[in-house]
C-alpha cells in the first residue's frame, strides 16, 4: 500500500462517514459528480490515457455505483470505450479490458459481497474501499478484488488500513469533494482518529533544547534478566538511538533466584553469556535486601528519569509483577510496560495502571493482549485498542502490520510504516526504547508521542535489508530515519 498524502490524516468509521454526509450542506447530487470526476481522472491515469482504451464499471445499487457511472459518462467523453453492469452481472469476457472499475459497494456494505470473476488478471480501480472489505475493520464481507488503486472520497476509512486493507486496495488516493470532516472527528490533536505521516513525525517529534543536560531525557530499562539480556540491550541501544540522554539498565535481583520464578525456571544458573549492553549503558543494581520490596523503591527514588522502560527480558512470576506493580504505584516518571511485563500481568496489572497519574503506554501483541484482557482483540481492532485504553487509562499500542495505539479519552492514531521483515524476535523490544526514548525527551501529547515513535521504527525498518532483516539493525536505522524526518 502506498500513501500518495502527506500531512495530517483524519481516519473515519463507515458510520462517522455517514454523519457527515448526513450534515452535509451541498446535495447528494453534487457530491458524486464530483465523486464521480475524481474517479475517472484517477481512472484515466491508471488507463494512460483515455482515446481507445476499454473499461468495464461494476455498478452497485448505492451511492457508490453511483459515483461508478458518472465516472462512466465522464470516460466515454474521453474516449474510453466503457461497458458498465450491476453488482451482480458477469464482465463481458470477449472484451479485453485496459481497467476493471469497482463501484460495486462503498460503506453501505452491509452483507457479504463476492463479486464477478475477473477476466484475467486486469487492474482495478476501487470506489472508495474495495467491495467485499469491511470498511471499519477491513476485515472480509465477502471476496473483494485485489485493487491496483483505491480512491476515496473526503478522508480514509479505517477499513483501508486495517485486516485486510493494505492488502486489498493497493494505492490509496484521497480525494477530496468538498466535504469537510471537521466537525464529526475534530483536527489537530483532537482528531478522534488519524494516520500517523512523516509530516507528523517533523511536527511532532520531541526535540533536545539548545542548553540540553543528560539527565533531562534520562530511560530507565528494567529487564534483561540472566538469560535474557540481549532484549534489555536492543531497548537500551534503540533509547540511545532514538535519543535519550542518558540510558539506565537494571534487572531487578528478584529474578535471578530460581525461588522466584513459577515456572521453576532456572533463570540464574546454566545460562549463556549475557549480550553485550552499549557501552555507553549505565548498569544500575537494584536493592536485593527486602525483596520485591526493595528494588521498586530503588528504581522510584531516582527522580530524574523521564521515563521507566520495563519488561524486556524481565522474566516472568508473581514475585515480578508484584515488583512491577509496586514500581507503578512509586514512581510518578512516565512508564512503558512491554513483554514480560504484560504476560503474566491480567487485571491486577490493570488495575495498578488504572491509579496512576503519570503516562503509562501498555505495548501488547495479540497475546500480550489476551493475557491482560482475558480475550483475544478479534476482529475490530480499533475497539480492542479503546477497550484496554479504557479499562487501564493508559495509552494502549496494539502492535501489528497496522499499529493501532488509542487513548483513554478515546483519540485513536494509526501507523502503517514498516513491514513484514519486522516480524522478528527482538523488533518489539526496539519499539519500547524509542517510545522510552520519545517520552523521556517530551512534554507533548503523549498519545502522539507513542503513535509517532511507532511511526519512526515502521519507517526505520524499511531502510534495512528485506531478507534477513535482525533487531539489531534497527536502533542504527530508527537514528538515521530520525535525521531524515526530523529537520
Ligand atoms: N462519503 C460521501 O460523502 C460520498 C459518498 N459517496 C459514495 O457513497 C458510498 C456510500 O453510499 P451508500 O450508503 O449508498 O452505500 P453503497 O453504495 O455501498 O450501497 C449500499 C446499498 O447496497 C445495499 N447492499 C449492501 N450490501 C449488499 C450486498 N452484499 N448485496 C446487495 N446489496 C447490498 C444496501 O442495502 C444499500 O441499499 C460511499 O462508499 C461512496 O462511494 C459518493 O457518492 C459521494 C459522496
Ligand atoms: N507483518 C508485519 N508488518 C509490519 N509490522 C510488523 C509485522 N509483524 C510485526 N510487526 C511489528 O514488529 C513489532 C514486533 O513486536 P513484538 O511482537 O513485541 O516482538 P518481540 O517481542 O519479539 O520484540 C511490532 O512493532 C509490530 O507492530
């Protein structure tokens, strides 16, 4: 999928979309001819040119077969020989068509939808979201066809960048037809929803002030228990990368005794070499007298971190999360909660982030996920990131190949930066640094924080190899899409 947009992108549900349409002041009329014109220049440029060229319109009973035959119209005057039928009709197979439009169904899908057999493999053009795709989940209704191009119309829908989305509408164009979103999802900061850009990461990334001292963007990392340092140091090194003045590493002593592990696990004996920390870590030890309770007030006594990091490779048990717990209640720095820190933490977890005032960012993948909340995401994953932001009053980053990170106050921002080669152990720890990072160095708003450093380490991805790709290329890469987007 690629993005043809730059600048702050308002994301809206099938029913947002509606109100807006709903308020609109011009007629339904006016609205898709003007629909319909974007469609047949966006047609006419994925045709290269109009004179000769054959294209079939799949028209739907809806507004969106609407916009499927003024663009039909528009075609003809170019040119273009264009045979339309309805949702159901089969394509003439005798014609060989240059384009194949698809204005079958928009957001008024409303049952599933699979439509004709395409003949051969012809490029299409979707109206507004490809039909047969859910347009709030972009999961499937149905069997949509693969677009080459999708257009829609006053702002994305979050059906294009969700599920199956990416996957299915191919280029994305916004076009804009005089309608404005305003006053549904608001602007700026206050956007209900948005798609995280570049341009938002230029705007929005917090930067280091002229007379700048270390500590005023100090990370703390908890993690990187015996065994398990290697994900301690991606964090540590993508902190560093990302920024941070000064990086902190301790694993709490709790986790080195095999007593404290409800697995049994012997974390602290026959273990491999720990991994190398960046030389430039700072290895703090953390009281072990007192247990669990000793080390959280060590880690809350050190006022001058901007934010805690904790989880990569902290090992798992009930001693841990009691620590973890603990720490919560203490410290008042801003705190990122990854791994080990989510697995095993369910409703008391919550509950902690629930009392706190400071920021708190819970970073789960799915399972992560069905651990805290006691079920899946499912489908609807801009729900599921609102229902853990909701019951926790953190800020909930729900990783996948679209990132989903919502607010308590119910914003919502997406990113769709990176791809598959982030699917790599070791990837997620990098992502915790640069949030660690991103917080510690900012005082903005702390939802656009999180989703831009997500954002960044998407981006950075794709500067690496696309075979082969290890965490450990990508603290490198996150500093040098930094100084490329950030001026
Ligand atoms: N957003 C806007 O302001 C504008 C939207 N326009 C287009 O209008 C679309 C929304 O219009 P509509 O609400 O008419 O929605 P659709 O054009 O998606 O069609 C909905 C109609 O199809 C029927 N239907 C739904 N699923 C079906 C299925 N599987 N089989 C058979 N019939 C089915 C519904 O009962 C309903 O009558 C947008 O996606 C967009 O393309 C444009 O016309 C211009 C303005
Ligand atoms: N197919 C994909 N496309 C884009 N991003 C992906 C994909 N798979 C994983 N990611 C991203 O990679 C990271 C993986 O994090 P995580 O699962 O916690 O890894 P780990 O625990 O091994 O460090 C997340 O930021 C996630 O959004």
């Amino acid at each position: 999928m690629e993005w043809q947009t730059l600048g702050v992108e308002p994301v809206l549900t099938p029913d947002e979309m509606a109100a807006v349409d709903a308020a609109a002041s011009e007629r339904m009329g006016d609205l898709v001819q003007r629909a319909g014109g974007a469609v047949a220049r966006s047609a006419l440029g994925l045709l290269g040119g109009g004179y000769g060229r054959r294209a079939h319109v799949v028209a739907g009973p809806g507004n969106n077969g609407a916009d499927g035959r003024v663009a039909a119209e528009l075609l003809r005057r170019r040119g273009v020989r264009v045979s339309i039928g309805d949702h159901a009709d089969s394509i003439p197979a005798d014609a060989a068509l240059d384009l194949v439009i698809d204005a079958a169904f928009g957001t008024g899908l409303s049952r599933p939808y699979a439509p004709p057999d395409l003949p051969g493999d012809v490029p299409v053009l979707a109206v507004d979201i490809p039909s047969g795709l859910d347009g709030r989940t972009g999961g499937f209704c149905g069997a949509p066809w693969r677009a080459t191009a999708t257009i829609t119309f006053a702002a994305l829908k979050s059906g294009l960048l969700l599920g199956h989305g990416p996957e299915f509408c191919g280029r994305v164009e916004v076009a804009d037809i005089g309608l404005s979103v305003e006053a549904e999802v608001g602007t700026g900061d206050h956007l209900t929803r948005a798609l995280i850009t570049n341009g938002d990461v230029g705007r929005c990334w917090p930067r280091r002030a002229a007379d700048a001292h270390k500590w005023m963007s100090a990370v703390w990392i908890i993690g990187g228990a015996p065994g398990m340092t290697g994900a301690a140091a991606l964090t540590a090194e993508a902190a560093g990368r990302a920024g941070a003045g000064y990086v902190l590493v301790s694993a709490p002593p709790t986790v080195g005794s095999r007593s404290s592990t409800d697995d049994g696990r012997d974390v602290a004996g026959g273990h491999l070499p720990g991994a190398p920390l960046p030389v430039e870590t700072v290895v703090r030890s953390l009281a072990a007298t007192g247990g669990v309770d000793g080390w959280p007030h060590t880690v809350a006594d050190e006022q001058r971190v901007g934010a805690l990091v904790i989880g990569n490779g902290l090992g798992c048990g009930t001693l841990v999360l009691d620590g973890v717990v603990r720490l919560l209640a203490l410290s008042d720095a801003a705190v990122v909660l990854d791994a080990d820190a989510l697995g095993a933490g369910g409703a008391r977890l919550l509950d902690a982030c629930a009392h706190r005032r400071a920021t708190t960012v819970l970073t789960p993948h799915d399972g992560e996920y069905e651990a805290l909340m006691g079920e899946a995401p499912g489908d609807d994953r801009l729900a599921a990131a609102a229902r853990l932001a909701e019951r926790s009053g953190a800020i909930a980053l729900l990783k996948g190949p679209t990132t989903v990170v919502a607010a308590p106050d119910g914003r919502v921002r997406l990113s769709s930066a990176g791809d598959q080669r982030l699917a790599t152990a070791g990837t997620g720890d990098v992502l915790a640094g640069v949030i660690g990072a991103a917080l510690a160095l900012g005082e903005g708003d702390a939802l656009t924080t999180v989703a831009v450093a997500a954002h960044v380490h998407g981006t950075a991805a794709m500067g690496g190899p696309a075979t082969g790709f290890r965490a450990g290329d990508l603290p490198k890469l996150v500093g040098a899409a930094l100084d490329d987007l950030v001026r």
